[in-house]
C-alpha cells in the first residue's frame, strides 16, 4: 500500500539512528579483538573503564545477566548471536534453574567465573568488560520464589532480559515444537492445536508450573511481576521479539540495547546465527486455526492489558495480529495498526 515505503524509510531511519548512537567499541569479530582484549585488563584504559563501570575484577558478580524468557521468543537465537558475535559475553545454557536442583547456596556457586570459563571457551576472560551470564528460557515461568531469593543474594546485581512474544503464537509455536520433538504431554491431542489448548484449559492452572505447560505460559503480566518483585525494575530488560526479528536493523539496534543494558560493548554486525527463530521440519502439519486464536485470546486479553498498564505501553505488533486474525478486543481502525502493515510483520511458525 501507499503506506508501506513510508513505513520502511521511517524503520530505516529509525534503525540507523539507533546504531550510530554511540561510537563503535569493536566490530563482533573475534579475531580482530581477542589480541588486544587479552592485554586490556592492565592497560590504562583498561582501569579507567573499570572505574567507569565500578566493578573490579575481585568486586565483579559472578552472574552479571541471566535470559529469563520467554521459550519461543527468540532467546536461543539472542544467545546464538551474543556468543558468536560479541567475545566480551561469556555466555552458558543452564536448565538447573527449571529442574530446581539447587538446594544450596554451595550448589549455586557453580556459576563462578571458573566454571564459565570452562562451559565458554570461546569468549575473552581477561577483560574487566567480560559479562557473565546464564541463558533459561523458562525461568519466568518456572520460577520459585526461595530459588530466586537465593540467586538475588548470590548476585545482588543481576540484570534480567526477558524478551516479549504475542502470547497466542508463542503457544501455537511451542506445540508445534512439542508435536515435531515427540515431547507433548501424553493427555493432549496431538495435531489438534484447538482441541489441546481447550483441555489444558479445562484442566485449570497447574498447581506447580512445569516445562510441559504450553497455555498458561502466555500470561506475561504475573512472570513480569515476580521478577520485578525480586530483581528490581530497574535491572530489567523487556523487548518485543516481533520487533527483533522483524528486520536485520532492528534485531542488531536490539541486541546493542541488551549489551549496552548488560555494560558490554557494542558490536558492529552481528554474523547471521539463524536464518530464522523456531523454526522446526514438521512431519505433520498442524494448524493456528480461528477457532484456537479466538479460545486462547480470550484467555489472555486481560492479562495482556495488565501487561501493557504494567509497560506503560501497547505493543503494535500485537494489535495488528489481532486485527488481522479477527481477534481484537477493541473494533480495529486504521489507528490500531499505528503504520505497521500486517503483511510486513515477521512470520514465525
């Protein structure tokens, strides 16, 4: 449509400015830095930047950030780009946070700088800019209350990155993954989204949340809460994974956000990791139906609003799903798509 190359100039624009905001530190290529990083620590400009950022090698948490979320988000891409494009970001996969093995603060020590250095070899250990962190996808919804006491006091500076899907294809994406790995719950219908989703909800809320939950992982208004509650606003950071993906400058103007956000460096480009988040070979075809969109938006519609009151904004991305699915809450006009055609929102499966 007419609106669309003003749309495109405006995310071009948009994108530019947020990649020339601040001078470039390094290029993301891991050659070029490693030699230079590995005689920074003694180097005077090495101890200004620590001053700068107020941690010493000795003073430094162990756990400096920790992607808590959400599972079909795009966090296993954000991870895959992190570890391959940026050597400062000593990143590791952990499930012990969701099997809820840590029975100690001994056990949670596991997460020191050696152990990091030995499940993240590729990154530079030698820099007082290195970034620790921990990559859980399920974490914001499996979390336990006397768990995340503890890691706050293990890492009383622990910053948290949680990145935001529309809840109703995060649900559609992640039975899609259960349905091709053969990891479904054994009471759900398989290749039936619809009639899945409406026995979960039958079923009502677990008693404890478990990895095999699919609908109730989409009401992002109580996860968003708990670890505000527990780790502080301020040491929070949300985005919105349509907007990620929906553009190369937009994903690479994110992920400096996210390092900026954790006190990395910027990276210059970032390689391409995934040529796209979530995608699985599906063996048999199931179906985001009207009739699954409409049962699940009616389940969150209220938590989704709480959502946006907690934000202090809608998410357009959303909204425009929703006018296109015939889903919306609110009668869509053309305000509602705030300049975003649906036909150039990013696909996910």
């Amino acid at each position: 449509g007419a609106g669309q190359p003003r749309r495109e100039e405006h995310v071009a624009r948009r994108c530019a400015m947020a990649n020339s905001s601040a001078p470039l530190t390094h290029t993301g290529t891991t050659r070029a830095l490693t030699g230079a990083a590995l005689q920074y620590s003694n180097s005077s400009a090495g101890q200004l930047a620590e001053r700068s950022i107020g941690l010493s090698l000795r003073e430094r948490p162990k756990l400096h950030f920790l992607i808590a979320g959400v599972q079909k988000g795009g966090t296993t891409a954000l991870g895959g780009h992190l570890r391959r494009c940026s050597p400062l970001v000593c990143l590791t996969f952990d499930s012990s946070f969701e099997d809820h093995r840590l029975d100690s603060m001994q056990q949670l020590a596991a997460f020191d700088i050696v152990a990091a250095r030995e499940r993240a070899r590729s990154c530079n250990h030698s820099s007082p800019l290195s970034r620790y962190g921990s990559e859980d996808p399920l974490f914001s919804y499996v979390f336990r209350d006397e768990l995340a006491d503890r890691i706050a006091a293990f890492a009383p500076q622990l910053k948290v990155i949680l990145l935001l899907r529309e809840p109703v294809q995060r649900a559609y994406s992640q039975y899609v993954m259960e349905v091709t790995r053969g990891t479904l719950r054994k009471n759900l219908v398989r290749n039936d989204f619809a009639a899945a989703m409406r026995e979960e909800l039958q079923a009502g809320p677990p008693k404890r949340a478990s990895s095999q939950d699919i609908l109730w992982r989409g009401l992002y208004d109580a996860q968003v809460g708990r670890l505000a509650s527990r780790f502080g606003a301020r040491r929070m950071h949300i985005a919105i994974s349509e907007r990620i993906f929906s553009s190369r400058c937009e994903r690479d103007a994110a992920y400096n956000a996210i390092l900026a956000f954790i006190g990395a460096p910027r990276v210059g480009k970032f390689h391409e990791v995934f040529t796209r988040p979530g995608k699985y070979d599906q063996a048999e075809r199931v179906s985001l139906t009207d009739e699954a969109a409409q049962l699940l938006r009616g389940v969150y519609t209220n938590d989704t609003q709480r959502l946006f009151a907690r934000l202090g904004y809608t998410v357009p991305e959303w909204e425009a799903w929703y006018c296109e699915r015939g889903v919306a809450a609110t009668p869509c006009t053309s305000s509602s798509l705030v300049g975003i055609p649906p036909q150039i929102l990013p696909k996910f499966p």
